[in-house]
C-alpha cells in the first residue's frame, strides 16, 4: 500500500480558491452592486503598479462576482 504525497500546488490553489471567496463576499457587502467595479479598479490599479499577483488576483475577483447580484441590486435589463 502506497501513500500518496500531497501535491503543494493543490493546497496553494486551494488558499486561493478560499482568499477569491472572501474577497467576493467582502466585495458585495461593502460595494453592493459596484462590487464587480471595483474588483476592476482593484485589478486596474494592480496592474499599473506592476503588482503581477495582486493583479492576477483581482483578476479572479473580478470575474467571480456576479454583475447585479448583491443584495438590493437590480438587475438593468430584467427579463
């Protein structure tokens, strides 16, 4: 019987995956539905500062929150 090792790489993506969450849930109580706009200016101001992680991390963000989707947003073009 052979244990496996743990692969450190999974445990890295695993603390993202976990820090991108809550930065989601923090964005949407503090920005409410300029949550996305901001994780976008964050990503923005990252990048011109050359911050390659921090960028790369907003990034995620950004494409995580949802556009009008924090509590009293609504949605522009409703269906």
């Amino acid at each position: 019987m052979s244990k496996k090792t743990p692969d450190p790489s999974d445990k890295a993506v695993v603390e993202e995956e976990r820090a991108v969450a809550a930065a989601v849930d923090l964005a949407m109580k503090v920005y409410r539905c300029d949550a996305k706009t901001a994780a976008a200016h964050r990503a923005l101001e990252a990048w011109m500062e050359k911050r390659e992680g921090e960028f790369t991390f907003w990034l995620y963000v950004f494409h995580t929150v949802k556009p009008h989707s924090g509590p009293g947003c609504v949605h522009p073009n409703p269906a």
